[in-house]
C-alpha cells in the first residue's frame, strides 16, 4: 500500500528495488517482490532495461480506482497505518472490505 501510494505520487518517476527499499525501510528483496506483485497487477510498466518500474496503470479504472484510494490514505492515514501494521488475522479482507468498490460507481 505505501509502495503503491509513493509510486503514484511520483509518477512519472523510475524506482528501482532498491531505491524504494531505502523510501520504505524494507530489504531490496522485499521491494523487489512488491514491485513485481504491483507490476503483475497492471499498476506499473517496466523500464526496457530492466531496471525501474514506473507507475503506469493499464487501464482507465484501474487508475481511478488508485487515486480514489491515494484520497482516501491520505486523509485517514492514522487509521490505515494502525490496519496495515495490526496483527488481525484477517487485515487484509478487511482493507479491502473497506472499500468495497463496485462497478456501477
């Protein structure tokens, strides 16, 4: 989330692995993955030489969906920071039950 939320904030901007491992206090490895998870998700392109990645999303929903959620962060930032680091078993649904887009809207 707070990968995403850099990314989109500085676009057009190039990240490498490790340069956001270094922004977010995370391994390179970790940054890495995530990177690769947003990639495969349609929110970023690839450099050609493999390098960085830029946030580029794939499709018009896709963005809008990111910066609904770039609003929402950050005017409840507290609330989802507190989310995000909890050790509930369910977090995850449950930030995405916070949510819950639909198409029609």
């Amino acid at each position: 989330m707070e990968a995403l939320m850099l990314l989109c904030s500085t676009a057009p901007a190039r990240w490498s692995a490790l340069e956001l491992a270094q922004r977010l206090y995370v391994t390179p490895s970790s940054a890495s993955a995530v990177l690769a998870d947003l990639d495969l998700a349609g929110m970023l392109s690839r450099e050609s030489d493999g390098a960085g990645y830029i946030y580029a999303p794939r499709a018009a929903a896709l963005a809008s969906v990111v910066e609904q959620l770039s609003i929402f962060y950050s005017s409840h930032l507290v609330e989802i920071t507190v989310l995000i680091h909890s050790r509930l078993d369910r977090k995850a649904q449950q930030f995405a039950d916070a949510f819950d887009f639909r198409k029609d809207s």
